[in-house]
C-alpha cells in the first residue's frame, strides 16, 4: 500500500495541505485529474464574466437545486443560496433548492428528458451511479479555479486532493463538499456508568454483548434502509485488517471478493452475534431514523455504524448527557496488517452540475458561494462536520464530543485513510439492501449472503453494458 507520509495534530484538525491524505485512498487517485479548464458542455456563458460573476450567470435567471434531504438536510444549500442571491454581480438572480431522498428515481427521468437541475447532491441510498451520467456532466476545475468572495483561490483555500473522488476517467465532475469520517458510535457517558470498556477489535464483541444483554440491551440495531450501514461496517473493517489485499478486489468486482477469509471471519463472527440474540431483531420492519433514535434517545444498544453525519442527523433525538463518541471500524483481531489507527476517512455529498441543465453557470456559481469561508464555516458550526474547506473547525469542536472524537479518529490515522468507491460508482446499495436486511433478520446464514453479493458484484461485472473503471 502507497501510505501517503503525513499526520495532523489534533489540535489543528483539518489544517495544512497534511490533510491532503484524507481525500485519498490507499494507493493512488481512482484518475488523474482533469486538466484546468472550463465545463464540458462547451457552451458560451449565458451573462456577462465579470470579478464578481466568473461564470456568466445570466440576469434574472432561476437556478434549480436539489439537495439529498439526509443527515446534513438542505439548509445549508439554502443559507448558501441565500448568500449568492445577495451577493455583488448577479441581478436579479434567484435559487430554488428542493429536497430529494430518492435522487436517482426522481432525477434520472429528468436526465434522460434533457432537464436536469442545475446543481445536484447526488447522495444517499438511492443516488445515481456514476457510470450512468459521467457524458453528462460538466468538468469543475473552473469552480476550483475561480475567487471565492474574499478574494482568495478557491483552489488554496480546500484540501489537496478534494478533485480525487470526483474524477473519473481523468474528468473532474463531482465536488465532495463534507469531510466523512466512518466510524461505530457510541456514548461515553452510558459506557462510563456501566464500567464497559470501548472495544478494539470484533474479538471484543461477543463479551461486550453479553454484558449489554445483562442490561436488558443490544449491542446493535438496524433501521430497514439503513440495512447496508453494516455492509459499510464489515467492509471497511476487513480492509482496516488486511488493506489492499480486501480493497481492490472488491472496488474492481472480482470473481471471488467476498470469499476473502478476513471478511469471512469478520462475517461469521457477526452470524453469531445475532444468533445470540445481541442484535435487536425486527429492523427490517423499522423506519432507519426511528431505529437510530432507539440507540441515541432511548439507549436501546451499545453501539451504531455510521458516517459522521449521524450526530446531526440525530440531534433532535439524542438523550440528554448522551456524550456521543465514535472508533474508527474495527480489525478482526490484533494481527492487521495495516498499521494502528488506520481508518475510512473520504470527502462525501458529491455535488454535480449536469451539462443540459437549463443554468449550469448558475449551478456552479451556487457551488463557489458553498466553498465560502462564511458558508463553509456556518455548516461545520451548525452541522458539527467539516466540510472540505480548510480552517473552518475549532479545537473545541464547537463544543461538539462527536466532532472533537473524528479529530481523535483522523489524528490517530494520519496518512493511513481509504475510501470505497465501487457501491456508489455501480449503484449496488439499492440491490443489497434486502440481502442485508434478511441476514441482520437472522434469516440467512453467511454462505447465503456471501452467494447473493458476490451474485451482484459479478452482475455488474458481466454487463458489458456497464462502463467500469478501474480503482486503484
């Protein structure tokens, strides 16, 4: 594995081009990046390009937005777009910002019309996969390029490396505007009260579950479209234990990638913790949020996987004096082979400007507006996350146990971070969701599961209708 040499302290969370790491995977970039330049729809701006409107936004134009509704909502792209209405050099230009929690259902048909929105956050269970769109999207670098409103490059004030995930065949079309950190969440103050010490590894598990038992709790629990949060889980754990040896096969749909012994071990070791009884059954009939309130407000389980976005997603449905903390996903046993801390840290919510869009100058002005210090700032403070703008989070972490915890998980890593592409990149969520839902249901033994995602990833890999594109 290609280890980048970098660390970040934990009192300069997100400082520095050391960051840089922390929007790459193990090895190198899925692509190079695209040459500067302007979009690709290869259309002359619609307004006049001035300082202050660097993309030609035509006066009195409307600009469509649709924002994934999910952990992070869409008031952030509202207050931004609240911003750049009001902002020097654009006359009379106003910005809807719609909700979606099914973009690829809702937006495909509008891509296929030749009317997509100008800006879209293509995230979520049901996000488009990028095989599917990538002709049809403009390249970015002109955002990166550009000033932002206080005058600076955008390019100098974000991370080294925020073109990474969005490349793909050497094209830069996706802007991933939130720093993720993967982790399983917990409270600190429910450990402290019962003496539970944090667990390092899955060989932890079984006696961290007995003891939940004791106390009338699980150790975890599911909502039915959050089903593959676990999948997220097991694979990010099985390459925190053996690195690239897990990794590529599965982001490259190899014949035989869920066969590999380390996700085996990790998989029957799960089978047994919900055989004794140390899942809360039932999940498959729950709505995902009313699951997650059973761990955050009502202390049902022990322990959740999540992005980083569950604090936010949560925070109107968190016990008071919670503390919530999160781990970085945990190796099979003490022999990784990665070294110790090593985590899945990635730039997520991939912001797109479709080439057909009626005002993509405006979908892009919108996302420059989003890549402010101000904007940047009030999501970090309001959505206790860091976006992929640099200098925008405090030591303390506004005040934040959760975000000061990602510090802790980021600073633990250093330069040793991945990122998994392949689910999104071929839209799989969609097709294992029901497999995940029956095996956390206790209803399908680990041959079965192992029979019916390896089924899915060699689908895809046999559809020579699909593009796929190699990861390194």
């Amino acid at each position: 594995m290609d280890i980048k040499d970098a660390s970040i302290s934990r009192r300069n969370l997100l400082r520095g081009a050391a960051a840089a790491a922390l929007l790459l995977p193990f090895s190198a970039t899925l692509a190079s990046c695209a040459a500067p330049g302007g979009g690709g729809g290869g259309k002359a701006p619609a307004g006049e390009v001035t300082a202050d409107n660097p993309f030609g936004v035509a006066a009195n134009s409307k600009v469509d937005a649709v924002i994934f509704n999910g952990g992070y909502g869409i008031d952030y792209v509202e207050n931004s777009a609240k911003l750049m209405e009001k902002s020097k050099g654009l006359d009379g230009v106003t910005v809807k910002v719609s909700p979606s929690t099914k973009i690829a259902t809702e937006l495909q048909p509008r891509f296929v019309g030749g009317n997509p929105p100008d800006l879209i956050d293509n995230s979520g269970a049901n996000s488009i996969g990028w095989n599917t769109i990538l002709e049809q999207l403009e390249e970015l670098d002109d955002v990166l390029d550009a000033k932002n409103s206080d005058g600076e490059t955008i390019s100098d004030t974000v991370f080294a490396g925020v073109k990474d995930p969005g490349t793909f065949d050497g094209k830069f079309v996706a802007l991933n505007y939130v720093l993720t950190v993967y982790g399983i969440w917990y409270s600190s103050s429910l450990f402290e009260q019962n003496g539970w010490a944090v667990p390092t590894s899955w060989q932890d598990l079984k006696d961290l579950g007995a003891k939940a038992k004791e106390q009338g709790k699980y150790l975890f629990l599911w909502g039915k479209e959050a089903a593959t949060y676990y999948q997220t889980m097991v694979i990010d754990s099985a390459v925190v234990q053996a690195g690239d040896d897990v990794r590529l096969p599965l982001e490259n749909l190899a014949e035989d990638a869920w066969s590999h012994p380390v996700l085996q071990d990790i998989l029957n070791i799960f089978y047994e913790l919900i055989q004794a009884g140390y899942v809360k059954p039932g999940g498959s009939g729950t709505q995902f949020t009313e699951a997650q309130a059973q761990w955050s407000n009502g202390q049902e389980a022990l322990l959740y996987p999540s992005g980083s976005w569950i604090e936010n997603e949560m925070k109107d449905q968190t016990a008071d004096g919670f503390k919530m903390k999160g781990i970085s996903e945990l190796p099979l046993d003490g022999n990784q082979t990665t070294p110790a801390g090593t985590a899945r840290v990635e730039a997520g919510e991939p912001f797109i400007v479709p080439s057909k869009a009626k005002n993509p100058e405006g979908g892009k002005e919108l996302l420059r507006t989003m890549l402010s210090k101000e904007a940047a700032t009030d999501f970090a403070k309001s959505k206790l996350a860091p976006t992929v703008v640099k200098d925008t989070v405090p030591a303390d972490g506004f005040g934040s146990t959760a975000l000061v915890s990602q510090s802790e998980i980021i600073d633990a890593a250093g330069s040793n971070v991945f990122t998994i592409k392949s689910t999104n990149l071929y839209g799989m969520n969609g097709d294992q969701l029901p497999i995940w839902n029956s095996f956390l249901d206790g209803k399908m033994d680990v041959a079965t599961l192992t029979k019916q995602l390896q089924a899915l990833v060699d689908k895809v890999r046999e559809d020579d209708s699909i593009n796929k594109i190699e990861i390194k």
